[in-house]
C-alpha cells in the first residue's frame, strides 16, 4: 500500500477505481475521477449511462480503458447522490471501495496493482478508502486447491490522495482492516483445526508479536480455580477448555477497559441437541473471542494510551458420555451457582467465568462480546447486532462507538420483569427462562447477574453479524464478517482520549 498524488490517468496501475454519483441525465464522476473523465474525453458519466449505470451505491461497471488512461481497465463504483455540502459519507465510500475491489479479486487473474481514484480529499475520506478496499480485497483460501484457490492474492493499492494525513491515515485503516481479516479467517477455520488449544496458541503467537502479556489456563488450572461454566460446558468434548487472558498496558494509561469474548470454538448444542441445519456455520460461535483477539493486536499496534486487557473464554461444546445434562449445576466462578436447563445455552456459562474474572482487574468499563442467541437474528437480523448495558449512558457510548467504527448496532433493554424467568427451584439462577419470549433480552439479564454494582458493563449480541450467509456485499464477504472488531478498537481508543 502506498499513497500517491500524481494523476491516476497516468499511473501505472492494473486497474483504476473511480467514483460517481446518481443525478442529472447521466452519473457524474465524483472527486478524484474528473482526471479520468477528462482522459474520457468528459465521456465518463454517458459511457456509464449507456451500460446502464443509475450511480446506486455499491454498483460496480467495468471498463476497457483502450489507451485513455495507462491502466487496461477501469472499475467505477457508485456513491448515490452527491452530498449538498460537505464530503461523501464515510461508510459509503468504505463499502463502494470494497465492492469495487471485490469485483477485481474475483476475476481470474487477480487484482494486481489499484489505484485507488476515490473521494479521499480529507484523512477522513482516505482512511474510509483504504479500509474498504483492503476489507473488500479479503479472501480465505485456506482449503482450496488448484483452480479453486484465487488468482495471485496479492494486491497492491495506490491511494490517489492530496491530503497531508493520507499518509497517517492509510496506515491505521489498514491496522483495522488486518483486525478484522484475522477474525474473519479464525471464524473461517474449520473446527477440526481451532479447537480451544489452537485457539488459545493462537493467541500466544500474536501476544509474542505484538508485546501483549498473556495467561491461559488449562483444563486443570480451570477446575482447580473454581471456573465451573468452562469446565461443565468443556467436559463433554476430547478437546478440553481454555481461559485466555490478554493485556496491553500503556505507562501514560490512566483509564482501563476489559473485554470478554465468546470462544465456543464449535457448538453442538451438547445434549440439548441442535438440529442437523442450524449447526453447520457453528464454527462462528467463537467470533466474539476472535474479535477480541483481534481488536487487542489492533490496539497494541496503534499503541493507544489506554490499560487494555481481554478474555477469551474458551470451550468446545459436545454431546458425549462426559458432558453435562439438563438440571445439572454448575458453580461459577466467584461461588455463585446455575441449573443448566439447556446444554445449548452454553456461551452464557462461559462468558459467566470470565465476566466475574474480568472485574478483579478493577476496569472501569467491561464489554463483553459474543454469538449469543438466535433471538438477536429474529429481533433485529444478520446487518445489525445489539447493544445491552447497565447504564444507559454506557449504552448510549457503546452504540455511538460502533456508528463511529462503522457498524450497525441498535440498543436494547435489559426489563427486570425478565429476571424471574431466570429463577431456579434449585440453584442461584437457571441458564434458560421458563418461556421462549424475549430470549435475547432474557440472556443479557442472565450475563448482568454476574456484574457487580457499580460496574459498568455493556453486552453485545452480534450472533447474526458475525457470519454472512448470504451473498457478499460491499466490503462484506460471504462467511466470517468480523463484526464488531471495529467497535472494540473505537471504545478503546475514546477511553484514551
């Protein structure tokens, strides 16, 4: 990646990425297009228009340069209507660089060398730029062979930038974008090859890269420590659990955060059963932990002044002659105990022990992420993930956070009428409520009996984000999304300021 203020209708590139927007009798090339506009004779916007361009965001039209400019090929992408006043949205751009940059990475021979000719006059715009692209440009390849795996993934991008920042800004979208491709591949990875050690090795290798210190407990270290979410949930598989412990510290830092993230590296359901056609994406039930491990390398590498430390709560959940059954009890960590009426409410177990672990580091705010329940698809779908909290300002921060990071989130109650529910004949709380109503907001009250008084504390539910079923669109591929990696590098980040 490089960036670049010389006009992109003479760079030598592979490919060009232009801008234009909706309006008038045809698309009207955007900022840092009109140099290859001009190159077209100003016969961008009808060229468009005859292959049926509207300028609709996302769209994508790709054309033969024919010696008009020095790259063979120009991809122009659409960014809806220009703004009245001031620069194209941030999220816009984001999404039409990565739609573009898609469309180059799915043709045979690659994408190569790309200018990138987008709106970018601000560090803002270019920022909004090289993180789209550097997202759109994502591919896992791990599994294929032959003909199947990509052309030669390597793409090399050149922002067309007058901006003094550019620079600057270029390099911490692409710190974000790395983020969130790392959590993107560890959802990828298959389950055989990401049970909890590799996982928690994993994690070793980027904590010994980036300078983070870390701690793991093992099976015995859990069971000895009195961590019995992990341990129940974990007993029932041949891969045992682990707690993972990052954390990044900053000799200026006078604020800390703790993040906890779900790592149900494959979800059968345990006894409790899942159907045959909700399990085969369970491989994603371990993207809140990922994308805390990723957010902690992101973090590490922009060298915020802020205490950081993240958890990783670690297990495989399996139906087996060990694991544990509906009306069990376990006692989590800290002493307080659960009647598990359903083995497939298993992530709020977990994410039990490492709340309770979370607060010894005295934080002042707690974030805990995680694939929790399939209600947060029903309530809000695959685009958009929840927000819960305590406080309704630290709820307020978190949802402004994500707008921020540029993702979807929307704030959810936490109704105290759903805490009977939760009541058990026999233990302290019971892992499931008596009715199926409200199961989203009901596993967030469950999470919030673990947080102490006065503790700030939000929850995110991201299990619709997190993995893409469908077809991919802007910088969002099909499969891992890394939803919500973003979100927890901006929270750290305002914790700094």
């Amino acid at each position: 990646m490089s960036v670049n203020t010389e006009s992109p209708s003479s760079l030598d590139a592979d490919a060009v990425v232009v801008g234009y927007h909706s309006g008038g009798d045809a698309p009207e090339p955007a900022s840092g297009a009109h140099d290859v506009d001009a190159a077209f004779s100003g016969g961008l916007g009808q060229t468009l228009s005859l292959l049926g361009a509207s300028g609709a965001p996302e769209e994508v039209h790709t054309l033969a340069s024919l010696g008009a400019v020095k790259a063979p090929v120009v991809v122009a992408v659409g960014l809806g209507p220009a703004p009245a006043e001031g620069p194209v949205d941030s999220d816009i751009l984001s999404r039409a660089a990565g739609a573009a940059l898609r469309s180059l990475t799915s043709r045979p021979e690659g994408a190569g060398r790309v200018a990138l000719a987008l709106p970018a006059q601000s560090a803002a715009e270019a920022e909004a730029v090289v993180l789209g692209a550097r997202l759109g440009a994502y591919g896992f390849d791990r599994y294929r062979t032959g003909d199947g795996r990509r052309a030669d993934a390597t793409t090399e991008l050149v922002l067309i930038s007058p901006a003094s920042e550019a620079g600057d800004a270029a390099e911490r979208a692409a710190v974000l974008a790395d983020a969130v491709n790392l959590t993107r591949d560890l959802v990828n990875t298959a389950p055989a090859d990401l049970v909890p050690e590799d996982l928690a090795d994993t994690a070793q290798e980027i904590a010994q890269q980036n300078g983070l210190q870390i701690e793991v407990l093992d099976e015995r270290a859990l069971a000895e420590g009195g961590y019995g979410g992990l341990t129940g949930v974990g007993q029932g598989s041949a891969n045992p659990p682990r707690l993972v412990r990052l954390s990044h510290t900053h000799p200026e830092a006078t604020r800390t955060v703790a993040f906890v993230g779900k790592g149900i590296t494959f979800d059968s359901g345990g006894l409790s059963l899942k159907p045959a056609g909700s399990m085969d994406w369970m491989k994603s039930d371990m993207a809140g932990a990922a994308s805390v491990l990723a957010a902690m390398r992101a973090i590490a590498s922009l060298g915020l002044k802020v205490n950081v430390v993240g958890y990783l709560a670690v297990a495989e959940n399996m139906p087996s002659g060990t694991a544990q059954r509906p009306s069990d009890v376990l006692t989590i960590y800290g002493g307080r105990t659960v009647e598990v009426l359903n083995t497939d409410a298993e992530g709020r177990l977990v994410m039990a022990d490492a709340l309770v672990r979370a607060q010894e580091d005295a934080p002042d705010l707690v974030v805990d992420i995680a694939t929790l329940t399939g209600a947060q698809l029903v309530a809000l779908g695959t685009r958009v993930f929840a927000v819960m909290a305590n406080d309704d300002d630290v709820r307020a921060e978190v949802v402004s956070a994500a707008g921020a990071a540029g993702e979807s989130s929307w704030p959810m109650p936490l109704p105290e009428e759903l805490r009977s529910g939760l009541d058990s004949s026999v233990a302290d709380i019971a892992n499931v409520a008596g009715e199926r109503w409200g199961g989203m907001l009901s596993a967030g009250v469950f999470l919030k009996e673990f947080v102490e008084d006065g503790v700030k504390w939000a929850h995110l539910d991201i299990a619709g984000p997190s993995f893409n079923h469908g077809g991919p669109h802007g910088y969002t591929p099909k499969g891992g999304t890394g939803a919500g990696t973003r979100t927890l590098v901006r929270i750290a980040e305002e914790y700094a300021r």
